[in-house]
C-alpha cells in the first residue's frame, strides 16, 4: 500500500497532496478538541477547585490542591464507614459483574454452537435478530417497562403473586436483592446478543482446517473449545470484556430510570456515574464532580489493564494479542 | 458462512448419532428460552398498550384488546408529556448527528487513508488510543463549557460533537482500506477532478453501504442517549424522548392511565423498531464487520 502511494505522486510530477490530508482530517480534530479534550482538561482542572454558588452566581472558585480528593474518601452516608464512593464503585461493580457473567458465559456457549457444524443450527437468522434486538432499545424506555411491569400494580407482579413468589404489597424495587437483579438482568438482556455477534465473528474468523484437522485427529467438542477456539479467540474476548468493564463502570440509565435517580433502596443501586450526575445537577458542585470523575477515570484504566494482563498472561498467546485481533 | 461442510455425521455410530440429538435438543431449549425472555417484555408492553386503563388492573392477559387508538390518541395529545414534540427533537437531533458523524468520519478515513504526510501515523494513533475514552468521564468539563457558551438548552452540544467518532472513523478506515483502490482516486485526478469532487463524488457513493450502516448506528445511539441530554436540556418544548421517559418515572404515577403509559413507552421505541425490523440483517453484519478490528 505504502509503495502504490509513493508511485502515484511520483507520476504527477512531484505535486504534494499531503496539504489534503491535513485538510480533511483537520474538522475531525478541532471538533475533538473543542467537545472532548477540553471538558476532559477542564474536568480535570475543576477537581483541583472549590466552587461556591451565591444564589445562582458561581463565585470564583478556589484552589485547595487534593481537597476535594481527600473529601470524597472521608464522607460517608448513614451510618456506614466506607466512603461513599467506594460504596457506588461498589455498586457499579456488583450489577456489572451479575449482568456480564451470564452474558459472557451464554454468548460463548451461543457464538460455540451457531458455528459448530456438526449441530448445524437451523434458523440462525431468526434466533440473531432476536437475541439483538435489545441491543438497540432505548435503555431508558426498556427500564421504564421493566418497573411499569414489576412494580406491585404490573402485570410480572400479578403473575408473581399467583405463583406465590411474592406477596401483594411487595415493592421488588425495595429489596436489595431484586433492584440489583433488575438492573444487571436488562444489562444481560441488553448486551448477549451483541456480544454473541462478535464472538461469533471472531470464531469465524479462525483458520478453518484448524477445527478439521482436530476434527480427524479425534478431538471431541471440549478439547476443540478449549485447545483451538478459546485461544484463539482471546483477543477479541479480551476486547470485548474491556469494552463491557467500561460500559458497566459508565452504567447509568437503567439504575437512574428504575430508582427514580435515588439509587433505591438506600442507595444500593447508585453508581459511580449517578453520584457524578448528583454533584453535578442538583448541588453544582463542579470540584468534587470533577474529582469523582478523574477517580473513576484511573479506576476504568487499572481495571481494564488487569483484566487485559488477565487474559493474555496464559501462555501462548502472546502473538495473537497485539492490538485485539490483526486477523480478518 | 461459506465454510467447506465437513459431512462429519455420515462417520457417526447410533450412539453418536443419539448424543447428537440429545444435544440439538439441548440448544434449541436454551435457544427457546432466549427468545422468549427477549421477547416476552416487548410482547407485553405490545399487548398492554392496547389495553385500557380498567383493563389493565383487571389482570393479567397475553391476548392484545381494542383500545390501541384511544390511547394513542391519549398518548399524542397529552399535556404533560408532549411526546410528539418529543420525537420531533429526538429526530432533529439523531439525524443530524447521524449525518454528520458519517461524512466526517469517512472524511477523516479518507485524508488518512489516501494522503501521505508527516503527521498521517500520529493522527491515527492518537484516535485509536482515544476510541475507548468514554464521554461521562468529562461530562463535568463539558457541561461547564455549555454553560460557559451560554449553550444550555441548545442542540448544537449535542450535534456538533458527532463530527468526531472515532468508533465511526475506524470502521470507515477498515472498510475503505477493503474496498477503495487508490488507482481510482488518481484517475480522478487525471480527469482533471478536484480533491473534493474526488470525495463526494466517488469515493462517498463507494462507501454507501458503510455509510448507510454507520448512520443507523449513530442515529440508534443518539436516539437513545439520555446521559448528555439530560445534563443541558430542561426546557419543556426542547426535551428529547429519553428525557420524557424519565419524566414519566418522576411523576406520580397513581395518576397516570396506565394504557396511556405503555403507549407512550411503545412510541419511544417504535421507531427503532421498524428500522431493525426492516434492516435486521443488513445491521447485524454491521455489528459483525465492526467487531473484527485490526
């Protein structure tokens, strides 16, 4: 590709078009600029300040160095002596971990049995639009159903009473159990089917007579996951995992919508991005805010980093790893 | 899937050929299942839209009634929550952003992919570290600087910064490297057509089936995005659909005619709806070209 270039200006007789590239990456980059980098240094600069308001006025704000820092790993909530933040990081953790489990486990089994060839699964199509199409629902509207349904008057209510599961009063959004439940339940249903696609994609995109020549060999279905599938998948699993950790740590829409934004009940339900949105909206307060969000910045970038030092420190995949999958 | 079929079951014994019957059994259960659990939510709120108010406190049933257009019309002409106005806003502000976040994207893809120049490697590296940086993380500074630029209840900070997607970017770049030999864009130049001709006028109807599927993806995206929005909107007449959704979860919903409600979640989604039911193939090898990144 680099020589074909090189021969197509050499012809034109020495007119540079490099002003072009420049010119027709240049919006992508003021736009960065002024949308992501800025609020991502003024974040940043506003974690290191104290904003007072006077009314509506924002007075000026005041530098105290790791205050606010320091401020969110001491205040506590109700008589808990865990800072809240970790108490919401907390949070965030659980209901990711209860909806990506499942999700991980059934969209390898799901992506293992679409491709195998022996099962031959009929109706594949059918079977790949449905499990996606959740995907694409707003999560807001989703959640929004899912408590119109679960809430004492709904319909999953009723068929719970008949079935003696719950008794008629009770609000499930009140337990813990249940509202943590909800939450990482639409996140599963929500996500599977995407996460089905692209292991399927990565699976496909295995050398074929590897599985043949396990196939002849003798190799039963186990050894074939095992030996050939799931090494070789690994980069793509690995992607797909660190992209699922940040999802999760930013989860926000279905807690908010299902508690009405009070994390119910007592704040179980409240994640790391719901306690942002608080210092935010209703107290602005842009310093703890931004220090919050810095705090959740370093902790999405150690996680991802040892979930990616997880899945590659096994042996023999080293050469696969580099940059989530070189092959096509 | 154009794999060479091995015809293992012809080698099988009875007892293999049992073992795999019992398995198939097995996966269509699980399959059964799947579908079930992600239908079921839809199915119902389907069939409870149709139903009235009295109905649906009368109990439970899977069969759809007769009231879908008296709420619908409840639904469309409510004060509180004015949903058409709703969509309308949603719809302003997907599609642009839609519009936008593709031809830009494959304008970036296009100056790195077809210029050479000294800055073309760090370009794209900066835009592939920065692909995983998520929007929430500045939420803070970008909510200031709306304040700042007085952009409050304004779409532009919810348009404007489509015109970088580095998700958008990526997928053009890998897509346009597949399909976009540059011995075209050279006989562009040859005819005498300008840089820009060259891009809108070739390389874009090229890239038609990327482009068509990315702007279904961003517009799905910005449809549904309810974090951003919720932050700089509040003004009634400017709300977009998620934040009405999230209205309605405030409210007080003894009040509510629930048949009303179910209409207003089902107008919320529809509109997606019919896209993927129309398109479901075509968007479910957009996921699976997207996932197989280089």
């Amino acid at each position: 590709m680099q020589n074909k270039e090189k021969k197509v200006k050499k012809k034109k007789g020495g007119i540079s078009y490099a002003k072009w590239g420049y010119i027709f990456i240049l919006p992508f980059f003021i736009t960065y600029f002024i949308w992501s980098f800025l609020p991502q240094v003024l974040t940043f600069v506003y974690s290191f300040f104290k904003v007072y308001t006077e009314g509506l006025n924002e007075v000026a704000p005041e530098f105290i160095g790791f205050g606010n820092y320091a401020d969110l790993f001491t205040k506590t909530i109700g008589d808990s002596k865990t800072p809240t933040i970790l108490l919401y990081a907390g949070n965030t953790m659980i209901m990711w971990i209860l909806g990506a489990v499942p999700q991980f486990l059934i969209a390898l089994l799901l992506a293992v049995w679409f491709t195998n060839l022996r099962l031959n699964i009929k109706g594949q199509g059918f079977f790949k639009t449905v499990i996606y199409m959740p995907n694409l629902i707003m999560a807001s509207a989703f959640s929004m159903l899912i408590w119109t349904v679960f809430n004492p008057t709904g319909p999953v209510h009723m068929i719970l009473e008949n079935a003696n599961l719950v008794s008629k009063e009770y609000d499930l959004f009140f337990s813990v159990t249940w509202a943590r439940g909800l939450v990482a339940g639409i996140n599963f249903l929500m996500w599977f089917g995407n996460t089905t696609i692209v292991l399927m994609a990565g699976i496909m995109g295995i050398d074929n007579s590897l599985f043949e020549a396990a196939l002849i060999d003798g190799a039963n279905s186990r050894k074939v996951f095992f030996k050939i599938t799931l090494p070789l998948l690994m980069p793509i699993l690995t992607y797909a995992v660190i992209t699922s950790l940040i999802g999760g740590i930013n989860m926000y829409d279905v807690p908010y919508i299902l508690s009405k934004g009070n994390g119910t009940p007592n704040n179980t339900t409240t994640t790391l991005i719901m306690f942002i949105q608080r210092l935010l909206g209703p107290s602005k307060d842009y310093g703890s805010a931004g220090a919050a969000s810095v705090l959740v910045f370093i902790f999405s970038a150690i996680l991802s980093l040892i979930v990616f030092k997880f899945f590659i420190s096994k042996d023999g995949m080293k050469d696969h790893t580099k940059k989530g999958g070189k092959r096509k | 899937m154009s794999r060479n079929k091995v015809k293992a079951n012809d080698y099988l014994s009875v007892k293999g050929r049992t073992m795999l019957l019992i398995s198939r059994i097995f996966v269509y259960t699980i399959l059964a299942a799947l579908t079930f659990l992600c239908l079921f939510f839809f199915y119902l709120l389907f069939v409870n839209s149709t139903r009235s108010h009295g109905e649906l406190f009368g109990g439970f049933t899977l069969m759809p009634s007769t009231h879908a257009l008296e709420n619908l019309k409840n639904a469309w002409t409510d004060d509180s929550t004015n949903i058409p106005r709703g969509m309308l806003n949603s719809f302003v502000i997907a599609f642009s952003s839609a519009l936008l976040t593709t031809y830009f994207s494959a304008l970036t893809a296009f100056g790195i992919h077809c210029y050479d120049f000294k800055l073309k490697k760090a370009a794209f590296t900066f835009i592939l570290v920065v692909m995983m940086i998520p929007s929430q993380i500045s939420a803070v500074g970008f909510v200031k600087l709306c304040n700042t630029l007085n952009l409050t209840n304004n779409y532009l900070p919810l348009i404007l910064p489509s015109i970088a997607a580095p998700v958008v970017f990526f997928f053009m770049k890998q897509y346009m490297e597949s399909i976009l030999p540059l011995e075209i864009v050279e006989a562009a130049r040859v005819d005498g057509a300008s840089e820009f001709y060259t891009f809108n006028r070739i390389v874009i109807p090229i890239m038609g089936p990327a482009i068509a599927v990315q702007m279904i993806f961003s517009f799905v995206a910005s449809w549904n995005n309810f974090f951003i929005p919720g932050m700089i909107i509040d003004k009634p007449n400017l709300k977009t659909v998620p934040i009405m959704i999230s209205d309605l979860r405030s409210a007080d919903y003894a009040k509510f005619d629930m048949g009303q409600l179910y209409m207003l979640i089902l107008l919320s989604i529809l509109p997606v709806i019919v896209v993927y039911l129309l398109l479901s193939k075509f968007i479910i090898r957009g996921v699976s070209e997207g996932s197989v990144k280089g």
